[in-house]
C-alpha cells in the first residue's frame, strides 16, 4: 500500500517557518499578517486556543500538551507559529 504523502504541508511549513525567520530578522509583520489574516476564525477562537496553549505548556505532562497540539488543525498551528514569533519579539526587545 502506498502511505500518502504529505509534502504539500510540509512545503507549507517550511514556508511559514522561511517567513517566521524573516520576519525575525526584519521585526516586519507583513508575512506572518499574510499567514494569519485570511484564516476564518474568530478572536474567541483565538484567545481560546493562545488560553489553551499558554495552560497546557505550562504543565509538567508533556503527552497531554503533545495529544492536544497533534490534534489541531493547519490554522490553529498557523496562529501558534505566529504567536511565539510576536512573544520572541516582545521578549527580546532592546
């Protein structure tokens, strides 16, 4: 049998994390609003998902944190990927 592939969303990650690295380098927001703006999702869905993420990664079981950040779906890892580049920013402000 033949496993299907999945390269296309692995040509997608490797995009957003070649913007991600960009957008580190120029502090520019443009990509990642690129990524982010078009997703169909509300501000609850969002805030839901950071509240989730920020308690679930603050915990010390990692296999939940894993089986809960396995089972989101391209959007939701798109606002993750998103949210750790503003945080990384914020942190390391000068």
């Amino acid at each position: 049998m033949n496993e299907p592939t999945q390269e296309h969303p692995t040509e997608q990650c490797q995009e957003i994390d070649q913007g991600v690295m960009e957008t580190l380098r120029s502090r520019d927001h443009s990509v990642l609003a690129q990524q982010i703006d078009p997703l169909s999702c509300t501000h609850n869905d969002i805030v839901e998902l950071l509240a989730q993420y920020l308690a679930l990664s603050e915990q010390d079981d990692d296999e939940i944190f894993d089986a809960w950040f396995d089972g989101l779906n391209k959007a939701q890892h798109t606002v993750l990927k998103v949210f750790e580049v503003y945080r990384g920013q914020f942190e390391h402000q000068e």
